[in-house]
C-alpha cells in the first residue's frame, strides 16, 4: 500500500492555504495583535488567552475553505 496519494491529496490542500487565508485578514491580524499584548512582557502565553480571535479566525477560514472549489 502507497502512501503516495496521502501526500499528493496533502499537499494539495496545503496549496489552497495561502489564498484562503488572505480572505481572513481582519482576523488575523486581530488574533496577532492578542497574541503579541498578552506576551508582553511575559515569557510564556496564558491557554485561551485570545480564544475568542482565535475562533474569529477558525470561523472565517473554515467558511472560506467551504466556498472555494475543490
């Protein structure tokens, strides 16, 4: 049994990444901007610290993933 074809149907997911992304600037942006003030100034993040930029951005990508074709 060929692993192959997991890889090729991985990558080409992993292509499609880049340009859903970009769709989801706002939220991405927003989640940084968390992720950088609560690790000010600190050496480690605190778990669920931007969880609610995180789930902003998990939203948007899943809808953009959904209205692309495949």
């Amino acid at each position: 049994m060929s692993g192959r074809g997991v890889w090729l149907r991985a990558r080409t997911r992993l292509r499609r990444f880049p340009a859903l992304l970009a769709g989801c600037g706002e939220q991405a942006a927003a989640y940084g901007r968390c992720v950088a003030a609560a690790a000010a100034g600190t050496t480690e993040l605190r778990r669920d610290a931007c969880l609610e930029e995180f789930r902003a951005l998990q939203d948007c990508f899943a809808r953009a993933a959904k209205a692309t074709p495949k």
